[in-house]
C-alpha cells in the first residue's frame, strides 16, 4: 500500500495525470493489472467519481482489471506482420504456452495477447515482451525468448 | 587518433534483430585490437532498411554492412579496420561500398530524417552541430511571430498526419485565436498499421520535433504544449524524455528561453492503447484523462481544445519539417514537391517488396519510382498486383495506375490517401478480399462506438466480408456493402469512421472480379482464403520423400515413404501451407476452389 501512496504521490492531482497514474500503479502491480482498490485510491487522489476512473481504465485496451502473468506478450497484429506469419506465430506461441490468446499461463509468467501496429515492419512477424521488441520471429526464436524470460533473463 | 566512427543503428528494428549484441562485441573487438582510440562507437537512431538490420555505417568512407551479426565483427576489425578492406560479403548486395550507389539512398531526399541515422540522438550537441535550434533562435531573435507564419505558409507545407491541411493556415488561425492560455500538441499518436515514421524521427532526432513545437509555439503564442505519445513506443518516449531535459538544461525550453522574453515547455503524455486517439478531438480528450472519444467539430481545436483553450495540434513529422522551412526559407522548401504538395514525405515500405523501411522522397514522385526503384520491386519471381496506400484508410491501387504521382490530391482521386505514409506492396499472392477484410477488422475494432454508423455499420460489413471469404457470399453482397460504405462515411463524426470503408471501396473498384470469383465460384484466385481452396499433390512430382507428412500438424498429409503419390485429406486439412513450404519438389499446389 505505502508503494501505491508513493507513487500517487509523484503525481499532481490533476485530472490529466490520470492515465501516467493508471500506467504506474499497473507497472508496479505484480500481476500487471489493476484492482478495484486501485481505480479507488486514484479516484479519491483526483477527486474524482469512481466511475469517471472506471469509464477510462475500460476505454484503453492496455489497461487490465483481470489479473495477468508477470510478463505480457504481446503479438502485432497489423496488416504487414499478418502477412508475415503472425497467425503462424500466434499459433506456434499458444502451443508452447499451452495457453489461448487473452490467457495466462498456469504459472502466471506469462499472458499472450494481440496488439495494434507496434510499428517495426521492416522486422516482422513481430513481437513485444514487456518494452522488448523482438523481430523477424520464428519458432526458434521463439522459444529462445521464452526461455530467456522463463530463467527471469 | 581517431581515423574511424561506427554507427550502429539502434533504431528499435535494429535492436530487435540484434543490433545491442553486435555492438557490444564490437566494443569488446575494439578493446582487444588496441583499436579503442582509433575507432569510435556511436549509437544513431533508424538508418532506414529495417529489413537489412542490424546494419551499420562506417565513416569517413561511408561504407554500409547490412545483417551483421556478432559472429561477423572479428572480420570486420581484422579486415576492414586493421587492413582497410571493406567485407565484401556484408556490403548491400555485395556490391556498392558507398552509400550514394544504392538506388535505396540515392532516389531519397532527406529533410525530415536528415539527422536519423547519422547524429546520436541522445545528445544534444550533436543536433546543434549539425545546425539544431539555429531556426529557434532565428525565429525568437530575428523574427516577429507574423513573419515565422507567414514564412510557413509560402514554403506550402501541409500536415503530414493524413489530412493535409495547410499548416501556416493553421498556425495563424491559432494566432488570431481568442483565448488564453494558448497550447501546442504534437501528436504523435502513430496508430496506423504499418506506418512508423514518426517513431523514427522521435527514436533518432527527438530535437528536431520539439524545435518544431518550440517555433511553432513562439508563432502563435503558447507556453505550454504536450507531446501525446502512444505507449507501445517506449525507446521513442524514453529518447523524448532525455531530450527534453537536454533542451531545458541548455535553456531551449523553459523560462526566457535564449535569454529573450519568450517562455516555452513540454510535457510528455502517453496513451494507452486507444487507435481513435490519433483523431485531433479524441486526442484532446485522452491527454484531459478522459476516454478518447471524438467530438463533433466545430469548434475546431484551435478555438476551443484542451480545457476548452485554443490549442494548436500538429503531427510529429509536420513539426520536423519547421525548421528546414525557417532555415532554408520557405521558397527552398517550396522547390521541392508538386504544386499543391511541397517539400518531401516519409514512406514506410512494406510487404513483398526488396527494400522494405522507411524512406523520404520528393512529394510528386510516381507510386512507380516509390516502388520500384526506392523499393526494388517485389522479389524475383513475383508480380506487382497492388499497392495498399494509406493505412486502414487509405485504399489499393492496382499495377496499372502506379503513375499516378504521388500527391495528397492525386492518390485521392483514385480513392487512396496519402495518410500517414504507410505503403505495403502486394503480389499476386494477396487476396484482395482478404486483404480488404483485413483492414475492416481493424476499424471495427478501433471504433470507438459514439457514433452508431460506424461502429454498427463496420462490423456489419465485416459480417458481409467474412460470409464471402468464407464461401457464402450471395449476389445482394456487393451493393449491400456499398451501401453500408456511403452510410458510414455520411454519418461518422471523425476521420476514423469517415474513412473505414475505403479499403473495401477501392479493392471493389479496382478488384472487382475478386469478389465475383469469391461469391459465384467459390474461389479464392490469389488461394489465400482457406475455406475457399484446396490443397493438391501433383501425382508426377511427388517422389514420396515424407516431408509433408512429417510437418503436417493435423495428419491431412498422407501416404507411404517411396510409393508415390501422396495425398492431402481435404477434410483434415487446415491450410497451413507447412506441406507446401516443406516440399523439396514443389509437388504440392493450392488451387482456388473448393475440392471436387
């Protein structure tokens, strides 16, 4: 709780903060995502209705109100690395995770998802890891970089 | 003394093929060469070829590796730094030592990524030396807030968001806005599928844009702006950040900045994962904390935006265009370009195309030079069969108009946009059907939803596309989707909605028999759409080696090793083509149709 008070702190209460706030409580949340005691201490920092909170941490698709794995992968699903193979990699990943899109692995490491255009193309099939980019993906690779995590890097 | 520099790229493609590796080894060369003193390091934002990455650059000479690998930096120390010979067999096709002679670098006209790749981005006094912040300080000292904008608008620059609206026409409507206090926001909200210039630009010259906030904010008088930056971009937001410092602690932002009575600073806010927030009003909702939902306009921004104050937003690669405009005058940039569109713009190329990356040429150039001669064409063995310009609201445009120049009014008249820039080239093993379902499937998931036609009326043309592809399209399809598509763009408030048909408009305008041979014949030409093909062992090929086999995932690959030929169970098959890659006589084909 005291690191939750300390990072509200570093925010001004103002309405604009909101989302750097949001991005900072699920950041250092273990399961990256947000509680409701989250949406209400940021609310009560703002002053500002719980529903207003609410209303934006459903609007953005990078906010989570159900908890997920420590590590969130995230596949590009944009036009060109569709073209590339992302559905070969989507697949390839749920078979090594054992898990569906939107899941978590039973060890909660990790959760699979799809994203927007991360904008790296000349590199696809793409990939993020956490803020790690990882390009011209194939199963190898793949399994490299899960592995890499999997061993906490 | 010092007779080498290196640039490594570490743009974020580069990186994530390898590029920190690579420089780490290199230093780790260096340091067991003694060559430390000889040869220095630098570390610059995006080069361009992505594909080619990590690639490298070394001066004086100018000489260009492309792949290069860890396992590559011994030979390079040996050979090159130590004995003077380039490696041959990491140079661009093996072929040209200097940079000039790549078709790639010699067709581009650099204004907007002129530092991107050659300054290291991460400090300051490298923009200042390659002529950084000379327009600032022009503007504030020599020139009156009239003269900055009026100097914009003669050079004819227009936004290079999308839309292209002139921006010294802006810039003065937000000078004679009412209205105080005033703010500046660049957007760099970069959502559209493969377009990334304006992370380039923000990942390897992060001065250039906030210059370009700066003048602009001492045009029209505002103290405040915002960068609104999304957050899957986070070397681009951390490079933005170090800038910014770098900026205040030189006093280029902040109080009396250059020692004049003119006050400026930024802040930096990041989104969350919302396309529509690239869309101006939606924008000003997210950076307010709201959800970022457009509203109708007018009021536009500059009379009434951010907490309802007149509030100026210009896009990331607009903004770096600013001082090339103040610097070199406005008559210099105005040489380059066509008549309505002047100056250059910056294309990320994409799909079955040799140079994939990003590059800048001359506004005007054909599609034709774009493509063919910057990009390469597509590989050997393929066929050009369109062009996707625009992102998911731009359009395709087939083989036979790639003379068309490229020009905000001309793509428009063909029923593409010039977008943000994003081009992705497609073969003759595209579907267009697909290709234009593909693009709908985004918009309907970005709508927003305020507006019912677009959120409504997208996803039932997304119905309509998926029924096709899937094989049960009906003749009432085709009207019914352009009626949707005319529906949608009445009645949308933003560029999103107004704009989410085009991809199916120009793939039904120009690819008409695609969809024909969808519905009528239940066939996909390009044997992309799997409910629409079937796969097919040609009996003389075959020699019964197994491969197929052995990668099918769903055992549909069938036979016995030596007693040629295999078959493929059409009811077990997936598709996934993993038998088609794995054949050694390309015996296995996909034919449009289904079986039988």
């Amino acid at each position: 709780m005291a690191d939750k008070q300390e990072i509200l702190s570093r925010h001004p209460r103002s309405e604009d903060r909101l989302l750097a706030i949001l991005h900072d409580l699920q950041e250092a949340s273990p399961d990256n995502s947000l509680t409701r005691d989250d949406l209400a201490l940021v609310a009560d920092h703002l002053e500002l209705p719980l529903s207003r909170v609410h209303d934006a941490v459903t609007f953005y698709s990078m906010f989570s109100l159900r908890p997920r794995g420590r590590h969130l992968i995230r596949v590009c699903d944009s036009p060109h690395c569709h073209l590339e193979g992302a559905w070969s990699v989507m697949q390839e990943l749920k078979r090594q995770l054992g898990i569906g899109e939107g899941e978590t692995t039973e060890d909660g490491l990790f959760t699979l998802e799809l994203s927007s255009c991360l904008g790296v193309c000349g590199v696809a099939p793409v990939m993020m890891v956490d803020e790690e980019m990882v390009g011209n993906l194939t199963p190898d690779r793949l399994r490299q970089v899960i592995d890499r995590y999997r061993e906490g890097q | 003394m010092r007779r080498l520099d290196v640039l490594v790229c570490s743009g974020t493609a580069c990186v994530s093929s390898g590029s920190t590796e690579v420089k780490e080894s290199l230093a780790q060369a260096l340091a067991d060469s003694d060559l430390r003193s000889e040869v220095r390091i630098l570390e610059t934002g995006c080069m361009g070829p992505c594909e080619l990455g990590p690639v490298m650059m070394i001066y004086p000479e100018g000489t260009f590796y492309v792949k290069v690998s860890p396992d590559d930096v011994q030979e390079i120390v040996e050979e090159h730094f130590l004995k003077g010979r380039p490696v041959r067999r990491l140079l661009w096709e093996g072929v040209a030592p200097a940079l000039k002679e790549v078709p790639f670098f010699a067709r581009q006209h650099k204004l907007v990524l002129a530092n991107c790749g050659i300054i290291n981005p991460e400090r300051i006094e490298e923009y200042i030396a390659r002529g950084g912040y000379e327009a600032l300080a022009r503007a504030v000292s020599e020139m009156s807030p009239e003269q900055v904008i009026s100097e914009v608008s003669a050079s004819g620059l227009r936004g290079r968001g999308g839309a292209g609206f002139p921006a010294g026409k802006k810039w003065e409507l937000m000078r004679n806005a009412n209205g105080s206090p005033k703010y500046i926001v660049c957007n760099a909200d970069e959502g559209d599928p493969g377009a990334f210039m304006d992370r380039a630009v923000l990942e390897g010259d992060p001065h250039a844009v906030i210059e370009g906030m700066a003048v602009a904010a001492y045009a029209v008088g505002a103290q405040r702006g915002f960068v609104y930056v999304r957050a899957e971009y986070p070397l681009a937001i951390s490079r933005l950040e170090e800038a910014v410092g770098q900026a205040r602690r030189m006093g280029l932002l902040g109080d009396s900045i250059l020692e004049t009575d003119f006050s400026f600073d930024i802040e930096l806010r990041m989104g969350a994962g919302a396309f529509v927030c690239g869309e101006e009003t939606a924008l000003i909702a997210s950076i307010e904390g709201k959800r970022g939902e457009p509203r109708p306009r007018p009021p536009f921004p500059t009379e009434s935006g951010l907490w309802g104050c007149p509030t100026m937003i210009n896009n990331v690669e607009t903004l770096a265009c600013v001082r090339h405009v103040v610097v070199g005058g406005a008559d210099k940039f105005a040489s380059v370009g066509t008549e309505t569109s002047k100056g250059t713009k910056v294309f990320a190329l994409a799909g079955q195309i040799r140079n994939t990356g990003l590059v800048e040429v001359p506004m005007g150039i054909s599609l034709r030079e774009l493509v063919m001669e910057v990009g390469g064409g597509v590989p050997e063995g393929r066929n050009l069969k369109a062009v996707q310009i625009g992102g998911p609201s731009g359009g395709c445009l087939p083989e036979k108009l790639l003379d068309v120049p490229v020009d905000y009014e001309s793509l428009g008249e063909h029923g593409a946009i010039m977008g943000s820039g994003g081009v992705i080239v497609l073969d003759d093993t595209a579907c267009m059907v697909n290709v234009a379902k593909f693009f709908l499937e985004f918009t309907a998931d970005e709508s927003c939803g305020k507006c019912v036609p677009c959120r409504v009326g997208t996803s039932t043309m997304l119905d309509i596309l998926s029924r096709i592809v899937a094989g049960q399209g009906t003749e009432a399809d085709v009207p019914r989707l352009k009626e949707l598509a005319e529906s949608i763009k009445m009645g949308s408030l933003c560029g999103l909605g107004q704009t989410a048909p085009n991809p199916v408009l120009s793939t039904l305008r120009y690819f008409p028999e695609e969809y024909e041979a969808h519905i009528a014949d239940r066939a996909c030409p390009a044997g992309v759409c799997p409910d629409l093909v079937h796969y097919l062992v040609l009996v003389d090929q075959c020699r019964a080696c197994d491969r197929c086999r052995q990668v099918c995932p769903t055992g549909a690959a069938q036979g016995a090793p030596g007693t040629p030929p295999y078959h493929i169970e059409d009811e077990l098959c997936i598709r996934c083509g993993a038998c088609v890659e794995a054949c050694p006589f390309d015996a296995i084909i996909v034919k449009p149709g289904r079986k039988g």
